[in-house]
C-alpha cells in the first residue's frame, strides 16, 4: 500500500445482504478495519462479531452520508477504500415504471454513489492514497427488456467511473469498477418483487410475466446460472482489486458476465435482439398483445 499513512479503513455501502456483507466479512476476517453499513444498522448487527465496526447510511440521504463519513474520519483519519455497493433493481417496461420509482432507483444506484465519492475524496487526496471500488454490472455493458431503468443506472456508473479514474489518478487514488454477472444473491426476487402487481390486460402484462419468468430461470435455474457465482466470489476479486498496487480498471466476475459481455460487443444491434426474443416476447399487437 502506498501513500505515507495510507489508511486500511474499508467502507461499505449496502451490507445488510449479498455481495456488500459477504465482502464486510472476508475483509475484516483478513485485518482489515471495515466499516459496514445499512440504513438499519440492526440488520447489520451480527456483522459486529465477525470485527466489522457499524454505521447506519442511507445513500439518499444526505445527513446520513455526511455523518457517516464525518465520523469514520474522526475515528480513522480518513477513508482508504469506498467499496460502492449500495444498489437494487428496478424492473418494468420503460413506459409502465411510475417516474417516482424511476427517480429513486437513480438516486441509489447513481446519484448515492456519486456523493460518496465526493465525500471521500479530500480524505484521500490529502493522504495521497486511496481506492474506489464501484460496484457495476455485466448490465453496464448490456440490456435486457424490462430492466432498462436498472441497466441505465449501471451505464451511467461505468461513465462515471471512466471520468473519475483519469481524473483521481494524479492524487494516488484508483478507481475500480467491479462487474458480476449472475451472482445467486436474491437478486431475482428482488427484481421480479419491483414490478408490482401486473396490470390485468394491459399492454405490457403478458411481457412483465415473461420478463419475472426469465430473470427466475436466469439466475435459479438455467443454464446461465451454472456459470454464476456467488457473493463470496465477487467479494475475493474486491479484495484483490484493493490490495493490488496497480489494479485493473474493470473486472468482470464469473464466467456468465465474459459471456454475455463478448457476445454484446461482437453482436450486431440486429442480431442481439434477435438472441432476446429466444427469452422475452415482444409486447405488440402482433404477439397477441394491446395497444391500448
């Protein structure tokens, strides 16, 4: 680790499940001294014996960002390693999701990770050291019908990301952006669960089926999930990209993300969308749809 009195203090956001709590605990349980958060610290509670120190955050929260970092400074010095997690998905069709919930999936899975970045960053510059691990998606490189407003949150990390990594550079801060593919995490009931109670006969209510049908299949039980993970090993690539003095810009976890990640690249637009439609139907009055 470089930097004179480099700091070994993690903070992480989202830790109450999957990826977030599973790297809070193989950090601390190799020394380092990690902070693990949640907006409700009692979910977070038995990370304490496992030698993580706790704090509540809510990354829409502004008070609640400022006083986290605020008080990790206090106690630490500064931040040495941001650990981004903090992140749901929002799925539906781009005209049936309600603008209120297309505000609040940005809100935490963009604008909240901006901010921690901006918080963090004066520590780091001032101790010449640091890392910022941004926690994206194979979805930052690809789309799936009904998760445009999730895969467009991960665009927007991977660009911003991109930005911050030549701009942080000269202060001796890295940033890292770590992309899974299918981790078994819960993920799935997570993203069926946002849509909500399909509209009966609407224009999209057969299509919401098939997209909760594909992601189960996906991430359960298809042959997609055999080459998953899960959050452990997003977590051991975490902890590399961290204790590496020259870290990757980007690393794609689990054989499903270099996959589909290969075949988006060297797929024409034409012939992604025709490999979709082997998945998702296409709403419209020609797949016995509405219109209306």
């Amino acid at each position: 680790m470089s930097g004179i009195g480099a700091s070994r203090v993690v903070l992480i956001t989202g830790c109450s499940s999957g990826i977030g709590r599973a790297t809070a605990e193989r950090l601390a349980g190799r020394g380092w001294t990690v902070y693990a958060t949640a907006r409700k610290v009692e979910d977070v509670a038995d990370l304490e014996r496992r030698g993580c120190r706790l704090l509540p955050l809510d990354v829409t929260d502004e008070g609640s960002m400022r006083s986290a970092i605020e008080e990790v400074e206090k106690a630490e010095g500064s931040v040495g390693v941001l650990v981004n997690n903090a992140g749901y998905s929002q799925s539906g069709a781009v005209e049936a999701v309600p603008m209120e919930k297309v505000r609040c999936q940005f809100e935490t899975n963009v604008f909240g990770l901006v901010r921690m970045c901006q918080l963090v960053l004066p520590g780091m510059r001032r101790q010449g050291y640091g890392r910022i691990v941004n926690l994206s998606s194979m979805g930052g490189k690809l789309t799936f019908p009904g998760g445009g407003y999730y895969h467009a949150t991960k665009h927007a990390v991977e660009a911003l990301s991109d930005a911050l990594r030549f701009e942080v550079t000269g202060f001796g801060v890295k940033v890292v952006l770590i992309e899974p593919g299918i981790i078994r995490t819960g993920y799935a009931e997570a993203a069926v669960d946002s849509m909500g109670e399909p509209e009966t006969g609407g224009p999209y209510a057969a299509f919401d089926a098939a997209v909760a049908r594909a992601t189960r299949e996906t991430y359960e039980r298809g042959p997609l999930a055999r080459l998953g993970g899960g959050p452990e090993t997003v977590a051991g690539v975490i902890e590399r990209a961290i204790s590496t003095e020259k870290p990757r810009a980007r690393y794609a976890v689990t054989p499903s993300a270099t996959l589909l990640m290969t075949l988006r690249r060297i797929m024409p637009d034409r012939a992604w969308d025709a490999f979709l439609r082997s998945s998702f139907p296409r709403p419209g009055r020609t797949n016995g749809g509405s219109a209306s």
